[in-house]
C-alpha cells in the first residue's frame, strides 16, 4: 500500500509536469522552525491515549509548481522534519518524518507589489525514529497535509507560516504492539522562489 501510493504520487507529478511543458515552473524551497510541536498517541494495551509536547525542531522542504492559470500553482514536493524529542514518554525516542506530497499555491497580488499567497499540501508521509531507538520500534508512515499562508519580496524571497499533522505507527519489536502516533507543529519559515 505505501509503496503503491508512493509509485502514484510521483507518476501524477511527472505527467503533470512532462504534460505542461509551455507553461512556467516555479523551485520553491523553505527553512522552517517548527513550533509548538504536540503529539498524540493511542495505547490500545493499556487503553489510554499520551498526549504531549515535542521539542521545537527544523523543517525543509522543497516543492515543484506548474503555472496552470491565472494566480494558481500546482506540483509536489518533498520535505524533512528534524528528529524531536516527544515529552513525558521514553527519553531517548524522537521521531521525525518525511513528506512527499501534492501542493497548491494561490496567489493574490496586493498593491504595493508583494504577493500573498495561500498554500495547502496533501501527501504520505515516512515516520522516521532515531538511530538510538531504531532496533526497538518500526515505524510506518501515514496521511500528511500542510496548511497555511505567505508574502513574497520581490517575486524571490517569501516568508510562511503553516500548520502541519502527520499519521503513522510505532511497532515495539519486542512486545508486538502497534501504537498509532499523530504529530503537528506551526512552522515558520523562510524562502526562495526560483523560477525555471
């Protein structure tokens, strides 16, 4: 299943792209901090739910747009969250992800010649744990989306603010049990559009 919509997700993007040739392309890539990181996870042995904080990290993405009409941009990308430490469970576990997503761009020009813009993503994302915890838990990845807005400076540099949640699942290979694991954060970010 995960390798199926990963295959599809990078097949639609490539169309869209080889399919679109007249029309303009934007590299938009970010440096983000995220910011008030919670998680969510479900315990179904010990028929609780932990929720809690996770440490401020890093995220990096960089997306691939396709002018398609006026103000509007359509591509995907690829993104990476720092490993975060999750508050009040086992110490030594972080866990980050990876995204490979669809993204939407709408742009709304304003008078003084800035853009603003909106911006949503829609994708799977890769739970990743660090090296310390990896012989103790396989993780599997889930449901991704990305919301949020920004302002453009001279049509190259942009500032951006989203939200952002990502499903996966924790095995104990020990033991067996499979906890679900939902993670969110605010990221502030910085950028650089390029246009190909």
């Amino acid at each position: 299943m995960k390798k199926s919509l990963v295959g599809l997700l990078i097949t639609l993007l490539l169309i869209g792209i080889t399919g679109t040739t007249a029309l303009g392309y934007t590299l938009s890539s970010k440096l983000a901090v995220q910011a008030d990181g919670k998680y969510h996870m479900d315990q179904p042995t010990l028929y609780t739910d932990l929720d809690g904080y996770s440490d401020n990290g890093i995220f990096i993405s960089s997306d691939l747009l396709v002018d398609v009409r006026d103000n509007l941009k359509i591509g995907g990308g690829i993104g990476f969250s720092s490993l975060n430490r999750f508050h009040d469970i086992i110490p030594e576990l972080k866990v980050g992800h990876i995204p490979l997503y669809f993204a939407a761009r709408y742009e709304i020009p304003t008078e003084n010649g800035h853009e603003f813009y909106l911006v949503g993503k829609l994708g799977y994302s890769f739970l990743l744990v660090d090296s310390d915890t990896k012989d103790d838990y396989d993780p599997t990845g889930g449901l991704y989306y990305e919301l949020g807005g920004g302002l453009t400076f001279g049509e190259v540099f942009f500032v951006e603010t989203t939200y952002s949640a990502n499903w996966g699942s924790l095995k104990d290979k020990s033991f067996g049990n499979e906890t679900s694991v939902k993670t969110s954060a605010v990221n502030l970010g910085i950028g650089v559009n390029l246009e190909l």
